[in-house]
C-alpha cells in the first residue's frame, strides 16, 4: 500500500504533534482507497534527499503515525503488512531505506531481510522489534540489518536515523569522493557506484556494510574506536558498540581471504579498528 496525501491529511495534527516520547496516540482508521503513486512531503529534511521509504509493520497504527512523519520529513512512503507481501513490495518498489519488523505474518522480518540481501539487495534496513536483549539485536545485525530500535519508540527518532543512514551515503559518494574509487588490497570501492568487488567480483555488501568499507579504506592505518565509529559512520552521537563489532565480522566475511586472520581490516587492541596500509599488504 502507498501512503497518499489524503491518509496523512486524515491524521489529528494534535495527536501527532503530542507523539515525541513514545507511540501512545490514538489514530482514527485510515485505508488505501485510490491506487496513487508514492508522494513526496511537502518539507524535505535539512540533508537534501528525498527517500523512498519501505515500511513493513502490521500494527497499522504504527505504521501511519510513521509514514505520515517519514512523509512530512519529505520522503515517499509505501507500506507493507505482513511477509510475503513485504518481499514483493519490496523487489517492485527497490527502497532506499526499509523499516522492517520482525514478528509479522506469513514470513518473519529476518526471513524477509534473509530472502532481500541473499538477492543482493543493498538497501539500509533499519530493524523494529519489541525484543530488545543483545542476543536479538545481534541476530538482526547478523541477517544484515543496518540499524535496531526496540519498541516503543519515537516517530521522531526514526525519521532522525532513517536520514542519519541517507546522510552518510550522500556524504561518502559526495563531490569530494564521487569521482574516486579506493583500493584495499584485492577489493576495489567504487564510491560513485557505492559498490565493492574483489579481483572483479562484486562483493555484495550491504549500504552500511559498503559506508563502512569506504570510511576505514579512505583513513588507511588509521585507528578509529568503535565509538568514533559510530559517529562517523552511522551518525550516532551513542549507542551500543557490538553494534559495530557485528558489522566488521560481516564485512570481513566478505572481504577477507580468510576471515578469521584479516588483513585488510584490522582489530587494534581494545581501542577498534584500521584498515591496512599498503606497505603492510605488499
């Protein structure tokens, strides 16, 4: 389903405006009655971008108060309600930024998340889920979720991460870098292409995965903490560091000859991580 001018003109502009803390609001029934295609809010974000925004989520009251904010902030919003229909949407719309839950009917999120980057799909996903214990942000981390944010949550802060995730591919395929393409070792970045391949293969990485790979091979020797990682590449002033520790296994996974003894990206201590310098990979 599309999310159309009409839907968000019949949200109570109180309701949403009360709704920063948590989702607590009440929303009157709403339904796709016209097949429209995907709209732009009227007030693009600071960043410039407009996104195309994938939200699968079958709590419908969710899901409006976050597509009606998401639409607000300038971006197309489609949604999705359950699995199966999310992985069709999903494959005709191409997203740039999908807000997946996890417990949904017909097929889990992580299923669908499994199905969407086993294609090659590169799109930022950012995980909704009631389960917040570490052991299940790290299973999302591990299926290839960019981002995890446990229920309740605040519209607001999803439309800050969503553009958080659109900054910093703006930022590392910018004019400064769009014309560039960086060799680590056996893997070429093309940074105007956003994509990674090794000895002419293409990795596969995902957007944050790639954001990732980019900023480390731009700072060869380097040594970035995982904090400062997250800062600079996801845009998080805090957060939680495994975080960043389930990405670079990932990433390894894919880039390393042997992911278990790397040599492009480098644990250095407690402090985090570098890339190689090219004297240490002759």
């Amino acid at each position: 389903m599309t999310w159309t001018d009409s839907m968000v003109e019949n949200l109570d502009s109180q309701q949403v405006a009360d709704h920063d803390q948590t989702l607590s609001v009440r929303l009157r029934p709403m339904r796709d009655s016209a097949g429209s295609g995907s709209i732009r809010g009227e007030d693009s974000y600071a960043g410039g971008v407009s996104a195309q925004v994938l939200i699968v989520e079958d709590d419908q009251m969710l899901a409006d108060v976050l597509a009606s904010y998401l639409t607000r902030a300038g971006h197309r919003v489609t949604l999705a309600r359950d699995g199966s229909e999310a992985v069709t949407v999903w494959q005709r719309t191409v997203p740039d930024v999908v807000l997946l839950d996890v417990m949904l009917p017909t097929l889990s999120g992580l299923e669908v998340l499994r199905r969407r980057r086993a294609a090659g799909d590169r799109a930022a996903v950012i995980i909704i889920s009631a389960r917040g214990d570490e052991p299940d942000r790290l299973v999302g981390l591990e299926v290839g979720a960019d981002d995890y944010v446990v229920k309740p949550l605040s519209p607001r802060e999803i439309v800050l991460r969503t553009e958080a995730l659109l900054r910093r591919a703006e930022q590392l395929t910018g004019s400064r870098l769009r014309d560039r393409a960086i060799v680590l070792g056996d893997t070429e970045i093309d940074l105007a292409a956003r994509t990674a391949s090794k000895r002419g293969e293409p990795l596969g990485l995902t957007s944050r995965e790639f954001d990732l790979l980019a900023f480390l091979a731009g700072h060869p020797g380097e040594t970035f903490s995982k904090s400062a990682l997250l800062n600079r590449v996801w845009g998080w002033d805090f957060g939680d560091n495994s975080t960043v520790t389930v990405h670079v296994r990932r990433l390894r996974q894919k880039i390393e000859a042997d992911a278990s003894d790397p040599r492009l990206v480098l644990t250095v201590g407690r402090e985090g991580y570098r890339a190689a310098r090219e004297d240490e990979l002759a």
